[in-house]
C-alpha cells in the first residue's frame, strides 16, 4: 500500500514539474494559466496523498480558482500573446 502511494506521489510531483515548465515557455498566456491550473491540481494531489487536507483545500481555493479568474480577467484586459 505503501508503495502505491509513493509512485502516486512522485508521478503527480514529476507531472506538476512538466506543466510548470509548460506554463513557463507558452506563449499564449490562457493556455499558461491553463497550465498553471493543472499544475495547482497536481500539486493538490500530492498534498492530499502528504495527508495534509488542510493545505489541500486552502491551495485548491487560491491557486486553482482566485488566482486562475484573476489572471484570466487581467489578460482580458491586455494582450492574449507575450510579445518578444
């Protein structure tokens, strides 16, 4: 059982890493805070498989859906592309 956990563990750490480093090198900035969501779940997950339920619920609450709308409105309000 233990083991389960542990892989568990390191494939969503390993898929946070990828979706940080995606979130990171988009240059679509809804598809980075699309990436920067999922990589919030992820890290989500690997806090809940911690047993930390407490941090899960106020990261799922601030990363996932505060942060998310905020930086969704802010690109409404400028360009949807990173200019170079």
């Amino acid at each position: 059982m233990i083991e389960i956990h542990l892989l568990i563990l390191a494939t969503v750490t390993v898929l946070g890493m990828v979706f940080s480093y995606l979130a990171i090198t988009e240059k679509d900035l809804l598809k980075a805070v699309g990436f920067s969501a999922v990589q919030a779940i992820a890290y989500a997950i690997a806090f809940y498989i911690l047993m930390a339920p407490d941090i899960v619920l106020a990261y799922v609450a601030i990363a996932v859906g505060i942060y998310s709308a905020l930086l969704v409105f802010v690109i409404s309000k400028t360009e949807r592309y990173e200019v170079v």
